[in-house]
C-alpha cells in the first residue's frame, strides 16, 4: 500500500506542469527572456511556420540559456506551446 502512494505522489508531481500535444524537436535562436516566456527565433517544423515567436517556459529552464544562444529545444506543441528542454546543437544528431 506504501508503494501505491508514493507513486501516486509521484505522478502527481510529474503530471501537475505538463502541456498535452506533439513534441518536436528544433533549432533555435534566444531572442528575449522574461520569467515565465520566451521568444525564440525558429526554422520552420510540419507543427509551427518559421517565425520569432513566444512561449511559455519554466523559469529554472529560461535560467539555463541566454540572449543569443543558438540551441535544439525541445517544444511541446498544443493549445499552449511550452518549451520543456534544451540541447546544444553538437548533441542531437542529423
């Protein structure tokens, strides 16, 4: 029964900041950081036209990344597109 609840728990924690959609995976330029949004500068993906566009973001993730950085980020597509990841672009293969 211990076991059930600490997973409970778990899941619970892990489901409460997740935005439902498609992830993709793109090359990007930070254009500007404020707190809870990002505006990224990105090539175009079959989900979102090439663009400078906003997103939501956690702020302990904006935190790892500056104006400027050319990086893959991870992007949950949806209602409410959210940026859940960054890599540097030597890390994901073509």
């Amino acid at each position: 029964m211990r076991l059930f609840f600490i997973f409970l728990g778990f899941t619970t924690l892990i489901g409460c900041n997740l935005t439902t959609g498609a992830s993709v995976s793109v090359e990007v330029i930070i254009v500007d950081i404020n707190g809870s949004t990002i505006r990224l500068e990105h090539e175009s993906v079959p989900e979102i036209p090439a663009s400078i566009e906003e997103f939501a973001i956690d702020p302990n993730l904006a935190r790892r990344v500056s104006i400027g950085d050319r990086v893959n980020a991870n992007i949950i597509v949806g209602e409410r597109p959210q940026v859940i990841g960054f890599a540097p672009l030597s890390i994901i293969p073509e």
